[in-house]
C-alpha cells in the first residue's frame, strides 16, 4: 500500500524542466581584419558541421566594413561599389549569406549562430523567423517598438528583417547552409545610422540598387538609454539575456585550431 490516504489523490509529481541545449558564446571580433573576422564564423560553422564543435555564438563589435553578397559581385557596378566603401573608410568583405549588400561598423553588432544540424535545409523558415522574433523580443525588452518585416525601401531587404515602428530598419538577418550545419547571420544597428547610410549611398549607386535612404535606423535612437555609458553593451547583455531563456549558456574563448582556418579561409572573403 501506498503513503497515500485512503479516497485521496496522489500529491503532484515533481516538475521535471526539460534541460536545454548547451552554447558555447564568443565575443572576440576582429576589426583589424574584417575579412578574417568573416572567415572566423565561416570556421565555426564548418567545425561544428564536423562535430568538432558544439552550437556556438558569436556577438561580437565588428570593424567598419560593407559585406557584399556574391549577387553584387556579378554587378557591372561590383568594383566602383568596392572602391566607394574603402573611399569611405570601409573594409569590403564577401560575406556568408545571400541577400545584398549590408554595413557593419563599430557601432554594430554582428551575430552569428552556428548549430548542427543532419538535415538543415528543412528549417530554413523556422530559423528565421525564430532569430528575427528574438532580435525584436530583445529590443521590445529595452523599449525599442520592434517588429519583424520588411520596410518597404530598406537596404538589403528581407521579410525576415527588424525594424522599429514599421519605419526604419534596425537589423538584417541571412542564412547559410551546408552539410552538417546551419548558419545565422546578423547586423543589428546600435548607433551610426548617419554613417550607414553615407557609405551605403554611393555603394547602391553604383550597384544599381533602389532604396531609401530614410530607412535606415539606429537602436538607441528609438530608446531612452539614460546614463548607459555603452549603448552598444547595453543591447548585447539583451540579447545574450534571450539566448539565456532558451540555453546554457557558456562564454569560450576561440580556439586555436579554429583561427588557424579561419586565416586559411580569409582570402576567399576578400574581394578580388
């Protein structure tokens, strides 16, 4: 017989949490190189497609640079857009995922997150919509009125981009896929938007791309971030704060074998 009194349900059971998946997070970012800086997410996605790697993230400050997609270096424009962004003071990089091209400066952010995955091509939507609704949750959480969609006229248009108020856009997301893994790709805008768009003026010009100008937005341009001292680090903690609801989360730092591909894969993220 059991402790249970007589006509007497039994008490409930323990909660049991599900336990979640580990990730290892790195923040090192590269800006005297942006190419090798590109490379070194490239070598974690491969390492991890390898099983030589767990889940990783990286949200890292990235140098001033534009990445262009291998769509724009097909343009009749490709080598005046190059010329224009270094003539501006940007690096010009080939980056991993489609799209066009996007800016990455100081004030940005670049997220990239690598997962293992036997079959990637099947969860290529939900990746997505999965990303752009955490990058919204976590700028919703600092004041930001953050939405997931496409303003009609912004750069590098995606209908999984981020924007504020349905009228300028604060983050783009891409995807990669390969054997073994899948790769998500992001810039979120912090501060700079002026310079975003200075740079982003002649490099469309020349690629022939329509946009406005007037759709590119900043994050602390929408919030009241007080005496934060670093707007910047401010998003970043709010952002690992959502992967932390959903993983174990362990900051890393890279590894050796990791940069060493990543310099061995560099010069295929320079523009020739």
């Amino acid at each position: 017989m059991g402790n249970d009194a007589p006509g007497t349900a039994p008490g409930p059971s323990p909660m049991v949490h599900p336990q979640l998946r580990r990730l290892h997070v790195v923040s090192q970012g590269f800006t005297h190189d942006c190419a090798l800086d590109v490379a070194v997410s490239r070598a974690l996605l491969q390492r991890i497609a390898a099983g030589e790697l767990p889940e990783t993230l990286r949200l890292a400050r990235p140098g001033a640079m534009v990445a262009f997609a291998k769509q724009d270096s097909a343009a009749p424009g490709y080598s005046d857009a190059v010329r224009a962004a270094r003539a501006r003071g940007f690096d010009a990089v080939l980056r991993l995922a489609g799209g066009r091209a996007a800016v990455f400066h100081e004030q940005t952010i670049a997220l990239a997150h690598a997962v293992p995955d036997p079959a990637p091509r099947a969860g290529i939507h939900s990746r997505f919509a999965r990303t752009a609704e955490l990058i919204a949750r976590a700028l919703r959480r600092l004041g930001v009125d953050a939405r997931v969609g496409e303003v009609p006229g912004e750069y590098c248009p995606g209908g999984y981009s981020v924007n504020a108020r349905g009228t300028v856009k604060l983050a783009g997301i891409g995807q990669r896929i390969i054997a073994g893994a899948s790769h998500m790709g992001g810039v979120i805008v912090v501060g700079g938007a002026e310079r975003v768009r200075e740079v982003l003026l002649p490099v469309y010009e020349a690629l022939d791309l329509p946009w406005d100008p007037g759709t590119v937005g900043a994050v602390e341009d929408e919030i009241d971030h007080g005496a934060a001292p670093d707007p910047w680090t401010v998003v970043r903690d709010g952002l690992l704060a959502e992967y932390e609801r959903e993983y174990e989360v362990a900051e890393v730092e890279l590894d050796p074998e990791t940069v060493e591909l990543a310099h061995g894969l560099a010069a295929e993220h320079r523009p020739g």
